[in-house]
C-alpha cells in the first residue's frame, strides 16, 4: 500500500528585516571589536568613539561630529544649540516617527506641522510661508525612508527668514542630494544609530553632524552635563554619551554600509521592476539627482490594511511607517489639529506599507513577495 501523498511544504518566513542574518555574516569582527574594548576598560568618550565621530563626520561630508546616547538625544540638542527654547516654535512635518516632534516638545517648543508633498513624503516648502510666525525658531527636515527632502527651495526660505535648518537624517544616511550628502545641507544633521537603521549599533546610539565648530563645541559640552571643564559645569547639561561598545561595533558596521547600500538599490531596483507590471502600486519615488538609500522600500496602495493581511497570511511580513501622524497623536491633542488638517499626510498614513528591504534579501524573495501583491490585486 502506498504512502499517502504529503503535502507541500510552507514556504519559509519573509521577514521585513533580518538582523541576523547581518549578524551571521560578521560576527567574527563584531565580537573582535567588543573585546578590545573590554581589554582597553574604556568604556565611554575613549578612542572609538573619537574615531566614529571623525568618520562619520567625513561620510557625511562636514568637519564635526559628535556621538551621543540616541538619535533622539541628537535632535533635542541640535535644537538647543539652535536657540529654540519654550514658548518657541519649529517648523517639521507631520509624517515622521513621533521622535522628531516630541524633541521640540521636550524644550518646551511647540511643534508646527508643515504637510508633506504626496510623490516623496517629504515635507513640502510651498507649504512654509503660510505655517510660519515671528516666534519660529528654526525648520526640522526629515529625509524619510532613505530619500532627502527637496532641500535647495527648504535652505532658500530658511535663509529668507534666518532660521537654522536641522535635517533629521535617521533614515537616510550615505543618501545624497544634487551631488551633496545628507547630514551636510542644513546647519546641523541629527543621525540615529538604532539597531535597525542601514547603520545601526546593539542599542540606542546617535551622533550630531555639522560644519560649525561653535555649535559643535556646545553639544559637546551639553552632552557632559555641560562641563566646560572637569567637574565645571557652565550651563545645565545632559547625561548624553555614546559608549565605547558601540562605538566599536559602529566602526566595525560602517566599513560595509557602501556594499549594504548598492545591496538595497539593487533591491529596489528588482523591486521597482516586478511591481510596473502591477496596476494600483505606488513605488517609492528616487527624483532625478536624489540618491535612495531605501532605509524602507515603502510602496503605496488604497487598500493597504488589506494587503498587510494577505502578505501576512502567506508569511510575508511588511510594516506600517507611519499609521498615524503626529498632528493626530494624543500627545498633540491640546493643539486642536483635526482630521483634514495635512491631508496629504494623512492620507499616507492610510496607504503606505513597507515590504521587505534589507541587504542580504533575494531576488527570490522579493519576486515572491511581489507575485503576492499581485495576486492580491487580481482578487480584489
């Protein structure tokens, strides 16, 4: 009697992000870089962290850098350095991670929503001239997903007004516009070092970029319970340091992040290929000039909610930045925005989804993903 047939095996998990696989593939230097901290017993503004922050600094393409305890430490100082103090307000979009807004918030400041273009995310300058007031103190950008914001016509207004422009650079670094780094085009440039970023530590981490050697010496004193001096504190000040640990661990990351970054673009591309052929899907948007690093590969379609749950179904997985903008948070609410207010934003928090986009994903991968988006849309 023969054996029954068995049935076919389920296909294996797509992840939306893989860390370890990374990890399998350089654990040896990880661990290499770890125990020569441990044997130094520095473990916080040592050498390694000296030597990121210099080659971080010449990534991006200006002369300072200055490591700190997360992306969002770097934002709150950038700001501080910046002069924005409470009863101040700051110019930044409604569509980011809720970071980006409750830095302003945590001086004091008011946030003041500024509503993105539909094509990039990104916030939009023609919006500015109506959302600014004679207390705004200085223009937050984000160069979401890995894509810089359209800067020159957002450094043209700042420069209109004299106000300080920081680019919230967590997504997007080793990304470029018009031949021009992110982290170089504003006055300072605020990166997260998050385990999950295209450069990302075993932690939180974070570093401020800039050309001016004034603000940089002022977050390197904030950042040390504002110690000008051993034990001589001439301002209040924040406990904010980069340890050694990942300082290390960051080096070791950053000697791959060019191959990781020609790894995503490859992605996208095959990605970006696949999904023509697929009526409904938005791809993410690269504008002549503008260098994707594709932090997300974030696509864009009415019925995503739907999507989600399908790809879910089938075992792969995808993610939603960001479901709900900040102007309709809760931690927002006394600011009386509602529904309607940044429509565009608004309605990308209803129908962007990111899909699986790391640098060891493949291109079998990304054409099952893709065949099940279509399948979906022949069913729907």
């Amino acid at each position: 009697m023969s054996a029954p047939p068995q049935p076919n095996p389920l296909p294996d998990p797509v992840p939306q992000l893989d860390l370890s696989a990374q990890y399998a593939a350089m654990g040896d230097e990880i661990r290499t870089a770890v125990e020569r901290v441990m044997a130094s017993q520095q473990f916080v503004l040592g050498r390694e962290g000296a030597a990121l922050e210099e080659e971080i600094a010449g990534l991006c393409g200006v002369a300072h850098g200055i490591g700190l305890a997360s992306g969002t430490d770097a934002l709150i100082l950038a700001l501080r350095v910046c002069g924005v103090q409470a009863g101040d307000e700051v110019l930044l979009p409604p569509f980011t991670f809720v970071a980006t807004g409750s830095a302003v918030s945590a001086l004091g400041a008011k946030p003041v929503f500024v509503d993105i273009r539909p094509d990039t995310y990104n916030i939009n300058p023609s919006e500015f001239e109506r959302r600014v007031t004679p207390r705004t103190r200085a223009i937050v950008v984000v160069h979401l997903y890995g894509l810089a914001a359209d800067m020159d016509p957002i450094l043209a207004f700042a420069k209109s007004r004299k106000l300080p422009v920081i680019e919230d650079n967590a997504q997007a670094i080793g990304a470029s516009y018009k031949g021009r780094r992110t982290g170089s085009l504003g006055d300072l440039a605020c990166l997260s070092f998050y385990p999950t970023k295209n450069l990302g530590a075993y932690g939180d981490a974070g570093m401020v970029v800039t050309n001016s050697v004034e603000l940089a010496a002022r977050i390197r004193t904030l950042r040390n319970h504002g110690q000008s001096a051993k034990y001589l504190s001439s301002e209040p000040g924040w406990n904010s340091r980069l340890d050694e640990i990942q300082a290390a661990i960051l080096r070791v990351k950053l000697r791959h992040l060019s191959n990781w970054q020609r790894a995503r673009q490859s992605h996208a591309a095959e990605y970006n290929r696949l999904i023509s052929q697929i009526p409904g899907v938005m791809p993410p948007l690269a504008p002549e000039g503008f260098e994707h690093v594709y932090h997300q590969y974030t696509v864009r379609i009415e019925q995503r909610d739907a999507l989600q749950k399908f790809l879910s179904e089938r075992k792969i997985a995808s993610a939603v930045y960001y479901p709900y903008p900040l102007h309709l948070q809760p931690l927002y609410s006394a600011l009386g925005h509602k529904a309607g207010d940044f429509p565009h934003a608004e309605r990308a928090a209803h129908e962007v989804l990111s899909l699986p986009m790391y640098p060891e994903l493949r291109n079998e991968q990304i054409a099952r993903v893709v065949e099940n988006i279509g399948d979906f849309i022949k069913g729907n």
